[in-house]
C-alpha cells in the first residue's frame, strides 16, 4: 500500500476490440463526469493498442509498448478482446488478456455477482433478490497452465496438465479471507466456500488441503466445501445463501459465466484481476462481433468494473474519495436501472451504449446526494 497518494492516477486503457471499444467509451465518459462532478483524485486515461484486430493488423496482440504501459499504470482498465477467424499460425485464438494475467502477476480473479431492482428476475424465488455472492477464481495455474504447453502424440492422445502450487493456493486463499473480512464488516458475517473436486482429483485434495491451513488462521470466518458440480446445481437451486467462493482457474472460469447467467446475463457482470502490485477491471463478457459497432451492447457491466477499479485505488493508496466515486456510480446505475429512466437492449429495452450512457452520467448528482445521506445517516 502506498504511503504517499498520487495527486494523478495513471490508468491504461486498453479497449480492445468489438464491443470493448464502445463500452469504454462509455466508461471512459462516466469516469470524467463522476470525477468532474465530485472534483476529487484525477485520474489520467491513457489508451493503448492490443486485441486480435490489431494483431491482424500489425502481428502483435499485445506490443511491449502497451505491456509497459501496463506495468507503469496505476490501474489497466481492459474491454474486450478477441474476434472470429483470427487465430496465431497454431490455431490458437490470441488472448491478451491471459497474457496480462501471467505478465502482472494478477493471481486472483474476482467475480461479483449481485442482483439489484431493474435487472432480469431469472429465478422465480423471491429470495433471488438477495443474491450478493463473489467468485474468487485463481487464475495462475489450474488447467490454464498448461496453456501453450499441450501435447498430442503420436498415438493420438492429446493432454493438457493441471498444476496446483502450495504458494498459489495459499495467495489466492488469503485474498478470498481478505474479501469476507471486507464483506463481514457490511453484512455482519461471512462464509468462505472452498469449490473444487477433492474426491476425484489429487490436485484438488491437494487443492482443499492448502485451503484449510489458510483457514485455519482466520478463526472469525466461517468456512465450508462444495464439489464443483454441486456447486452448479446450488448456483441455480439458492444461490443466495452463497457468500465467497474460492476455486481452481477452469473451475472459475465455468462458474463465473453461470453466475452471471443469475443475474440476466454478462453485460451486468463487472470483474477485476487482482495481483499483489497490479490491478487489472474489465467485464465479463466478450468482444460481441454480431452487435459490434451498432451501439447495442450494455455498458453495465463496463461502469461497475469501472466503480471496483476506484475502491481498489481507494483502498490501496488509501484514498476515501475514490471509494465515494465507487458509491455514486454504483448508485448512478441502480438508479438508472431500478426507475426504467432507461433499459439496455440486452434487457428487452430500447437503450444502446451511448443512450445507457448519457443516462447514468445524468443521475449522477442525485446518487452523489443519495449516497452523502446513506453516509450521514
């Protein structure tokens, strides 16, 4: 944690491709006004080159040039990457983003999933209304490491291996405590669930060992365990007695796209990937090519990776007013959405990028006003 705050936040902004690059402007946008209004912290937004299509163009997804950018930044605020047909000389899709992850060391992955009025009721339970749960997915290892490292052999059999580290599920562990900490201080309790398949796998018993000598040392946290396949059938049966979720790297990844489903879908599900020295907020969802460029896509999920990218500041450097910034435009959203002042066309609505926008830019001032009375009172 840094001992003097900056005046000025370096943040680079990286984009993307498809929809990545109309949901960051709209971020983008969003952040100026909220910082324009509140007349706080600054944060300087420098935009760099990577993706797919500019591998197309230019061979590189992700230039040295934007990693050191990335490395120097106070924060990388991230869009979409991706697109179809665009594959390295192997066959493989170029993935800045995991490359970002290895690069910056950015071993957890967080996933919050909370259901707030004006989004889709997906599940009929009236319960459903509370879910407020966070995946926490480690995202070093697992069975993404043996990305680039498969094999297929002559006998016609193609392995991919998982690896599990002590030192790596002890971090991603700590930093899953570390969050139900935070959360018990709002919520009064908190619940850390171990998600893996220790009855099967060796890694995962492995995996679920490690994760009991982290608990252990946070005796003020409840703790339990759920096989993977389980876990799917309570994501969708009571996903709202789930609190924090720790799991394996694939585990994560499957998991954290049905969370979303909870929800009414990707474009309302903000991510960050956090390291020890880095930090690195996008959404979700991915590049969208069959509503790119047609102002369609929903920026939801763009501005609430926004608003965690200013609590992590905030906390880090120690900063309140980028936690209040966090506040409004979480509020600003709510708002917009809880009213029906607009509706994204993800939704059944009318509402593309720029009009979701220009809607949550103008509640600004009365979720500022909201959230000073929420503080106050």
């Amino acid at each position: 944690m840094s001992q003097i705050s900056p005046s000025v936040y370096e943040i680079a902004v990286l984009p993307g491709d498809g929809i990545g690059v109309e949901v960051m402007d709209a971020c983008v946008a969003l952040l100026e006004a909220a910082q324009r209004q509140d007349g706080g912290p600054s944060l300087r937004l420098t935009r760099y080159e990577a993706g797919a299509q500019h591998y197309a163009k230019c061979g590189d997804a992700l230039p040295e040039r934007t990693l050191d950018a990335a490395r120097a930044a106070h924060a990388v605020l991230f869009g979409a990457m991706g697109w179809p047909n665009v594959r390295y000389p192997d066959g493989t899709e170029p993935i800045p983003q995991l490359d970002l992850r290895m690069a910056l060391d950015l071993y957890a992955g967080v996933r919050p999933i909370r259901w707030f009025e004006g989004l889709p009721r997906v599940l009929a339970n009236e319960k459903a209304r509370d879910i407020d749960f966070v995946l926490v997915r480690e995202q070093t290892e697992g069975l993404f490491y043996a990305r680039g490292r498969g094999e297929v052999n002559a006998a016609g059999e193609a392995y991919d291996t998982m690896q599990i580290t002590r030192a790596g599920t002890e971090r991603v562990s700590r930093f899953a405590f570390q969050l139900a900490q935070q959360r018990k201080a709002r919520r009064g309790q908190a619940r850390v669930t171990c998600v893996d398949k220790a009855n099967v796998f060796t890694s995962m018993a492995f995996f679920r060992e490690v994760f009991n000598g982290v608990a252990a040392g946070h005796a003020d946290i409840t703790y339990d365990h759920a096989y993977v396949d389980a876990m799917a059938l309570t994501m969708v049966a009571k996903p709202w007695v789930l609190d924090v979720l720790v799991t394996e790297n694939m585990f994560g990844d499957i998991l954290s796209d049905l969370a979303a489903g909870l929800i009414g879908g990707m474009g309302m599900a903000p991510s960050a990937d956090i390291g020890d020295n880095h930090g690195l907020f996008q959404p979700a969802h991915g590049t969208a090519p069959d509503i790119a460029g047609q102002d369609k896509a929903n920026p939801g999920a763009m501005f609430l990776s926004g608003a965690m990218m200013l609590d992590w500041l905030a906390d880090r450097h120690q900063q309140p007013a980028l936690a209040a910034r966090a506040r409004t435009i979480e509020t600003a959203v709510e708002y917009v959405l809880s009213s029906g002042i607009a509706r994204p066309m993800e939704y059944g609505g009318t509402a593309g990028t720029k009009a979701m926008a220009d809607a949550v830019i103008a509640a600004l001032p009365h979720a500022a006003q909201r959230v000073k009375d929420t503080q106050a009172a």
